[in-house]
C-alpha cells in the first residue's frame, strides 16, 4: 500500500516538473520573439536614422558647394568667411558692420547686404533645397567689453540688448529690399528667417584669448531639419 502511494507521489512531482519544464520553455520562446521583435525595431529605427544623416550630409556638401561657386569672389573683399560645418557665412568686419555701441547698419555694410542677401535667397529656394530647410538664423555676436565699470553680468545683458538690436536692424533692412529675389519670397522670408542677438555667448579665440576684433560679428546661418527629424525618432524610442 505503501509503496503504491510512493510511487503516485513520484509520478506527480515528475509530471508536475514536466509541466514547469514545458512552461519554462514557452517562456523561453516568447521572451525570444520579444528580444528579435525589439532589435529589428531598433535596427529599422537605426537604419531611418543613418537615411536622414546620409541625406542631410548631401545636403550640406550641396548647399555648400553652391554657396562657395556664388561668393567666393566676394568673400575676400567682404571680410567674410563661410564655413562648411556650421553652413553660415560670417561677417566680421565690425567697423564695416556697425558703429561701437550702436545698433543701426552701417552704409557699407547695406551695400554689402544689398548685393549677398537677394543672391543668397536665391540659393536656398532652390527646389533641391527650401524643403529641408528649418531656419536661417541671421546671429548677432559680441566681444565680451562693456564700458568701463560694468561687471561681466552686466556686460553680458547690455551686450545681449545690442546684438538683439542689431540683428534686428539686420532683418529689417533685408526685408525691405527690392530686389526681385526678395519680393518674390518675401512669405519665405518672414516665416523662416530669424533675428538673434547671442551677445558674447560664442566668442572666438586665437591662441588661448578671446580675439574681440572676430567676436563682433554678424552670421547668416542655415538649420536644415534634418536635425528635427532624428530629434523626433530619438524622442520616440524613449517613450517606448
């Protein structure tokens, strides 16, 4: 009798491991699926990200390219630069640009105004390009001088009103150009062009110090929405 009961007793616990054993690998199974399923997600979603990078690399080589073939004959003759990673072109001629203190353009700098901007806009309307382009951000920078007397804060924040204001100035005098370029993408213009003033937030340096003659400066400066759109995916993959 006894032994009966033994071995129904062992039949059970051998079945009931049976059962755990089964369990155990379906779980198995399914934790599998959930492992693949995620990495094709993130492989799918890695493979966007290298699509847009690829387009948006493209994209600056061309705009670059097209940039340079348009102004490298002015450039020199502008006190201007333009650089191929940050896609602006920068003025920095600042006795050219604005009186010491001042905000209103300066006549030389208009003329130079007149004859890049509307060449410029022509440019970036290009079909190739005005779609994948977020803001063209027309930046004004300081050195890190004030009058004597002021502490660092406060030349920061009197620097801040002064490059504000003379992007500002920038913008108006751009928009009320008359050139067929800018009459005929004025809307453009006004929903993607802004104005901003960055005071001595991004100094340029030589050799170690500030080099406040380069610091004050005026950039035109192109964001393509490429940066939005991996922005965009990345914030997604955290959500889920």
């Amino acid at each position: 009798m006894n032994e009966d009961i033994l071995m129904n007793r062992e039949q059970d616990t051998e079945e009931h491991w049976i059962s755990i054993s089964d369990m155990m690998a379906g779980l198995m199974v399914i934790f599998l699926f959930i492992a693949i399923s995620y990495m094709l997600h993130v492989r799918a979603e890695k493979e966007k990200i290298e699509k847009i990078a690829v387009t948006y690399e493209k994209l600056q080589s061309d705009l670059y390219a097209d940039l340079e073939n348009e102004f490298e004959k002015d450039l020199e003759q502008w006190n201007a630069v333009l650089d191929r990673q940050a896609l602006s072109i920068r003025f920095k001629e600042p006795e050219v640009l604005f009186e010491q203190g001042k905000s209103e353009v300066r006549t030389a700098f208009k003329n130079i105004l007149r004859d890049f901007f509307p060449r410029y806009i022509q440019i970036l309307t290009q079909p190739k390009f005005i779609d994948d382009i977020a803001e063209i951000r027309i930046e004004g920078h300081t050195s890190s001088e004030w009058y004597a007397g002021v502490s660092p804060e406060g030349a920061y924040i009197h620097n801040m009103e002064l490059s504000q204001g003379r992007t500002r100035s920038v913008l108006e005098y751009v928009l009320q150009l008359s050139s067929p370029q800018i009459q005929r993408n004025r809307k453009w213009i006004r929903n993607n062009v802004t104005a901003n003033g960055l005071s001595s937030s991004k100094l340029i340096y030589k050799d170690g110090r500030e080099n406040k003659a380069e610091s004050r400066r005026v950039e035109f400066r192109v964001r393509t929405n490429a940066e939005k759109r991996i922005v965009e995916i990345i914030k997604r993959e955290e959500k889920e």
